[in-house]
C-alpha cells in the first residue's frame, strides 16, 4: 500500500522563523486579553489563529511545570501564587476555546494538567519521553518496541486529560501498526488520532491522520469510509497550500470513484 504522506510537514521544517513570529504575536496578544479578562476579544483571537491556540494555552501549562521542576532541581520552595496565576490563565483561554470552537476539551485538557500531583506529573515526563522512544524505535526499523513505547505513551497520558499527549500516542501507533502490517489496529489508532486533533484544531496533525485514514480504508476495502476521509484530508491540503499532497488525494479520490 502506497502511504500518502502529506508534504507540508517537510516544508514547514525550513520555516521556523516565521511560524514562531505567528506564535509570538498571538502569544502577546493573548497574555494582554486574559490580564483585562476578556473574553470575547479571546474568543475571536482563537478564531484568527486556530492552529496556535493549544500552544498558546499549554504553553502556560508546561510552563508552570517547567517551574516546579526547576524548584525541585534547585531545592527551593517553588512560587504558589505564580503557578496558580499561570493555571488559571491556562483555563481562562481554554474555556474560551471551547467557546470558540463549541468544544469542551480545551478546558478539560487545561484543568485536568492543573490538577496534576507530584506523581501525575512525572507520569506526564514519562508520557513524552515514550513518544520520543516510539519515533527513534521506528527510524530503527524496530516496530515491535515502537508499538509497546506508543502504548505507552497512550496509557499514560489518557487518564491525565493530556488530549494531546493521547492523540499523540496514538499517532505513533498507527504508524507502528502499520510498520507490523497490521492494517486495521492502524487505522483504528490514526482515526482516533485524526477526530482529538480536529477538536484541538491542530490542522497539520489532522491531516497527516486524516491522509493515513484514507489509505488505509481504502486497502482495507472500507470505500465508504476512504471516501469521506479522502475528501476532508484534500480539503486539509487545499486549506494548508500542500498542492502535491493535494494531487496525490486528489487521485486516490478518482480511484475510489472509479472502483
């Protein structure tokens, strides 16, 4: 089975530069809104810049973790008042999320990470560091300890509320499903991953899960299915100016019409 794997993800590694103005800004424009409360002006914020609101919020999250670390490594007492600042900061722009995209996992997501205990948190560390072991296991030719690293990268972010990290252990999965030959685990792992990043509205995964889905329905035989996936992964990659992806979803679209 040929994998469409959609170019906009090798062509947005040589434009680093540019997406981190876009975060800057949004990042700016977001800490002034949620300091004067406003809610509707972050609504609309989000709405403008879709792809950067979870990085925008987490980025309040990991943060704050990142400061509880660095007061442990460091043996001082870590600053309350500030976690609790940046937490409710977090949840102020999820709720306005949810709001914005009529979802609820922004603010799941956003309080579930707040609530984390000394413990959680390190299953949280844990959680990453699996996912980075699944993608070196998988440039290793190694799919066997790539699918036990993405599982668990999966087991241990879902009962955290980590959405991202659990769609993210999910993605490696499939792609570790599909390295064993194992078809239908593959695509059950990629659609679970494709529908939690369009609620986190994190347009590049989606469609990178979304592409997978399609070809893999389709080499299952499941045309229904590879239909409806094709077509909103073409309209991902018109929407993401992916033009070869395009054409490649755009002839797997033909093929199935033709079946």
């Amino acid at each position: 089975m040929k994998l469409i794997v959609p170019s906009l993800f090798a062509a947005a590694l040589c434009a680093p530069l540019v997406l981190a103005a876009q975060g800057d800004d949004v990042g700016a424009r977001f800490a002034e809104l949620a300091k004067a409360k406003d809610v509707a002006g972050t609504v609309e914020l989000w709405k403008a810049h879709p792809d950067e609101t979870l990085g925008t919020i987490d980025s309040y999250l990991e943060g704050s973790l990142a400061k509880i670390e660095a007061a442990a490594k460091a043996k001082q007492t870590v600053d309350a008042k500030e976690i609790e600042e940046m937490h409710a900061t977090a949840i102020f722009g999820a709720l306005a999320a949810d709001q914005a995209f009529g979802t609820t996992i922004f603010a799941d997501y956003a309080s579930s990470f707040s609530g984390l205990d000394a413990d959680q948190q390190k299953a949280f560390r844990r959680g990453q560091a699996a996912h980075s072991e699944a993608h070196k296991a998988l440039k290793g030719k190694k799919a066997d300890e790539a699918l036990k690293r993405a599982t668990e990268c999966r087991d241990l972010a879902q009962p955290l509320g980590d959405w991202w990290g659990t769609a993210m252990g999910y993605s490696a999965m499939g792609a570790s499903y599909e390295a064993l030959g194992k078809q239908a685990e593959a695509l059950t792992a990629h659609a679970l991953a494709a529908q939690i990043y369009h609620d986190l509205r994190l347009v590049g995964n989606e469609y990178q899960e979304t592409a997978a889905v399609a070809n893999l329905a389709s080499a299952l035989g499941r045309k229904p299915r590879a239909k409806i996936a094709a077509t909103r992964a073409h309209e991902l990659a018109v929407a993401l100016g992916d033009a070869a992806g395009g054409e490649e979803l755009a002839k797997l679209l033909e093929k199935l019409d033709a079946k």
